[in-house]
C-alpha cells in the first residue's frame, strides 16, 4: 500500500515504459525479422496462426489480450509485437555460422506457417552478427555475400560496432545486414538489432506514402486549374443563375478534393511520424563513415528525404486548395448575397408603391363611403319629417333634409376616422 493518493493509471504507466525490452543477444548470432502489415480486424486471426507455431513447438500460446510475446521455440527464441497497424515477428538462434545467410533462423520454422502468417509483409531481413574474432573481409569478399550488389556501411555506437548492407531484397525475400560486434555488451548489441530492423521497416512504411503523393498529385493540379478557371469567371459572370452554376461547381471541387484528401491524410500523418523515427533511430546508431563505403545514413536518407517532401508538398497543396475553395466559395456566397439583398430592396420598394397607391385608393373609396352613408342617412330624415308633416306636425320636409346635411356629413366622417383608427391600432397590436 502507498502512503500518498496514486493516480489510478500511475502503474500501467510506468509498466508501458518497460513493456517492450530488447533482446539479448551475443555474437555470434543471427536473426530472422518480419514485420507484417495487419490493418484492423486480424487481431483474432493473429492470435490463432501464433498459437499454431506454440502447439507446433509445444509451448503456452500469448493471452488473448497481449501486444508482446516471447518465447523459446526449440533453438530459436521467438518474439512478437502488435503496433499500431503492423506486427513484428522475431526469431534468433545462438551460435557459430560459416555463411552468414546461409541457413538463416527463419528456416528453421514450419515454411506452411510462414506463408500463411497474416497481413502483408512490408520488411523481412536477415541479421547476421559476427565476433571481434571474426577477420575482417576485403570490400569485394563482403559484396560477395550480398550477391555482389553495392554495399553501404557504418561503424556505429562510437566504433564498438560495424553493419554492412546492400538495401536491396535478395531472392528468399529478405534484406541482410550484416553486423560485426567489437566490443558491445549484450544489452547494447540487442538494442543494435533493434534499431536496424526499425530502420528497416519504418523508413519503408514512410515510403508507402510516396505512391499515393504521385498518383494524387495530377488530381490536385486539375483540381487548380478549374479553381483558377472558377475564380476568373467569378468576375465575369452575371445573373443569379451563373451565381448558382458557379457555385454548384465550386461545391463539387470541395467535394474533390476532401475525396482526395480522405485517401492520402492519413498516410501523409503516419509517413512524417515514421520518417522522424527513422532519423531518431539513425541519430541513436551514432554511426561513422567506413572506408570506401557510403555511410547507412547518408544512403537511405538521401533517397527518404525527397520522397518525404514531395509528400508534404502534394499535402501542403491539399491543404492550401481546400482553403482557396472555401474563400472563393465565401466569396460567390457574399456576391449572391449582396443580389438578394438588392432584389429584396426592389420588393420592399414595390410593396412601399402598392402600399401607396392602396392608401389612396382607401381614401376615396373612405370620400365615396361618407357620401354614400350621408345620402341614405339625409333620404331618412327627409321621409321622417314628410311623415311629422303627414300627421300634422308643421315641419318642410325639403327644409329638415338641408339643415340635417351637414350635421350628416360632420357625424358620418368623425365615425368612418374613429373606425379606421381602431382597425389600424388593433392590426399593430397583432404585428407587436
């Protein structure tokens, strides 16, 4: 028990630091690597094909849940890893070797298990590594063991070690490197291996995104100059209807170039993460020039490194057309905007007219309407005093209809007012 509150991920934390030691390994010995491309999903497939090789040998197959597993299978220590979207499968033997890739650790295992491991292998190279004792081999002896291919090499770890290598895949399908110990210790020499095979394998998961830059990139080129077009003709075109065409088409080139954008992103990401551990990992080496022969470094990164920015350029270029659309497309959005603006004002107008007109027409038909109701109202009072008249009363009909007229009138427009009035207040009431 702890004396203080402990984060409750503190320990699996630290765990992960020490989760993935290097091999121990003295010279001399030899390896057989593979890292195998598994995607997602093949988690269970890969589980099931390693407890085949552990039932082939005898031996307690890895967890269900486990990223790292290593055993002693017969000769052989075996070593697997799960990474993100490769794994890794190691196999070592200890022991003296007159050719050092003749007979490799790879050979040693079942050929129908090999062939059927899953995913798809993106490095396989063989790692032969010889004592101090071993004597040292003219240039054209260790050309002939890589089939006398051009051979690059380093002393690496401040001199305590050499590796040879040609770069090239030989016809059993693996690469070699060939390694002479001069003084390393078993944990060094481990992490030797280690940082070879990781050169190995990332700098050519790095280069998987150089098939895709080239093939995108006459995609992003037409994808420019219809932007370029686009944009000329949005200072030539009028009417709403060419706004409309123009944008529908300024739609479709976004479309495009996230289609684009959606096969190449994530690889552009994981190539420029692979390519710094690649320069991590040769930085790590501290490696020297030998005599005669171009150094690792100098080799691989001279070929990675303009691969690596033509990705960046053809993602730079991505990223700057889908920002040219936007802007553009903020733009015709703005002008077609601005024409609704301007239609909208010329409606307002127009009812502002009709609105007009409509008063005008409610004040005459308001004139006609306090006539109309005065006339009827007088002819009233003109019957009512011929009937005071009829029964005696001494009242001139012809006169009583005169002097009711204007008194008519007078109360017939103060009514009409007082009416619209409220018809107007209410009608405001509702608007609010």
């Amino acid at each position: 028990m702890t004396l203080f509150p402990e984060h409750p991920q503190r320990r699996g934390l630290v765990d992960e630091i020490h989760a993935r030691p290097y091999l121990l390994l003295r010279a001399p010995a030899r390896l057989s690597h593979l890292a195998v491309l598994t995607g997602e999903g093949r988690q269970a497939a890969e589980r099931a094909h390693l407890a085949q090789l552990c039932q082939a040998f005898n031996v307690a197959p890895p967890p269900a849940d486990a990223a790292l597993f290593s055993a002693r299978l017969g000769t052989l220590l075996f070593r697997w890893e799960q990474h993100t979207e490769f794994s890794t499968y190691t196999f070592a033997a200890d022991g003296a070797f007159d050719q050092p890739f003749k007979e490799p650790p790879a050979m040693r295992l079942p050929a129908d298990w090999v062939r059927a491991i899953p995913g798809e292998t993106i490095s396989a190279v063989h790692i032969a590594i010889e004592p101090a004792s071993t004597p040292d081999r003219a240039v054209e002896k260790t050309a002939a063991l890589f089939d006398n291919n051009t051979v690059i090499g380093s002393a690496v770890h401040d001199g305590q070690a050499r590796v040879w290598t040609d770069a090239r895949v030989h016809a059993d399908g693996y690469g070699r490197f060939l390694v002479k110990d001069l003084g390393l210790n078993q944990r060094q020499l481990g992490r030797l291996a280690q940082r070879l095979v990781e050169i190995n394998a990332y700098y050519l998961l790095a280069m998987l995104a150089y098939p895709l830059a080239r093939a995108a990139l006459p995609k992003i080129v037409t994808l420019e100059q219809e932007l370029s077009e686009s944009v000329r003709m949005l200072s030539e075109i009028s009417g709403l209807g060419d706004e409309n065409a123009l944008l529908k088409r300024l739609s479709t080139l976004a479309a495009e170039t996230e289609a684009v954008a959606a096969t190449t992103n994530y690889r552009f990401s994981a190539a420029r993460a692979y390519f710094a551990l690649v320069c991590q990992r040769f930085e790590d080496l501290r490696g020297t020039r030998l005599e005669w022969m171009q150094p690792l470094n100098e080799f691989l990164l001279r070929r990675l490194a303009p691969a690596m920015e033509t990705c960046n350029n053809v993602h730079a270029r991505q990223e700057s057309l889908s920002v040219r659309i936007a802007r553009a497309s903020d733009l015709l959005r703005t002008r077609v905007d601005v024409a609704h603006e301007a239609q909208n004002r010329d409606l307002l107008r127009s009812m502002n007219r009709r609105a007009k007109t409509q008063l005008r027409l409610q004040q005459t038909v308001e004139g006609l309407s306090v006539a109309a109701i005065s006339y009827y109202l007088v002819g009233l009072v003109a019957y009512a005093a011929k009937a005071a008249h009829g029964v005696g009363v001494k009242v001139d009909p012809d006169l009583a209809a005169g002097l009711a007229i204007p008194v008519v009138l007078a109360l017939v427009w103060f009514a009409v007012r007082r009416l619209r009035r409220a018809v107007v207040g209410r009608a405001g009431e509702d608007d609010a």
